[in-house]
C-alpha cells in the first residue's frame, strides 16, 4: 500500500523537526564532516548526536561512509541546503512582517 503524498511530506517535516538535525544539516551544507567537527560545533552529547544523525540516516537526508575510524556524513543531495535557504527566506519575511507590525503598534500607542 502506498502513502500518500501528503503524509510522505509530513513524515519528513516531522523528521526534520528537531533542533539539532536543522543544525547538522546547516554544518553539512559547506560539505561533508566528521562526527568529531560536528560535535564540537553542537553543544550535546556524543550519543545524542549519534540517534540524530541516524534519524537523518534512515530517512535518506544524509550519507555517511567512513575513512579509517572516523565517521564521515554529508548531505544526501543538494535540495535539502535549498530547502534550507527557502526556510531561511521564509523566516526573514515573516519576521519583518512581525517588526511592522509591532512598530506600527508602538506608533499608536497601544498598552
């Protein structure tokens, strides 16, 4: 039985939705890097950022192969640093719309 495609995008939503992915993701956009680097750019334990990465693993949004012992991952396909970008994109403008907002509110006077 296929899934719908509706539910295959939520899934990976979903898969993306955790704060530490969005940050490997964003490591891994300037290319591909050891566990090591990217342990010492993200503040949490070793074992935690092993069950990220194999979120990330099992959904197909990064690869990771080894070079003697360590553990090399990258992104799985350009899109996703795309997807990234657009998500950034998304952000600004909604958060500039926020500021309007809050500007034109002070303008008046509002309590």
């Amino acid at each position: 039985m296929t899934v719908p495609l509706y539910q295959a995008k939520a899934e990976f939503f979903r898969t993306l939705g955790h704060p530490v992915r969005i940050r490997v993701l964003e490591l891994l956009h300037d290319g591909p890097r050891p566990v090591r680097d990217l342990l010492n750019e993200i503040d949490i334990e070793a074992s935690s950022l092993s069950q990220q990465l194999s979120v990330l693993r099992r959904a197909g949004i990064v690869t990771a192969s080894r070079e003697g012992v360590t553990v090399v991952y990258e992104l799985a396909t350009g899109e996703v640093a795309e997807l990234l970008a657009a998500a950034r994109q998304i952000l600004t403008q909604l958060l500039a719309g926020q500021g309007e907002l809050l500007a034109e509110l002070r303008a008046q006077g509002v309590r």
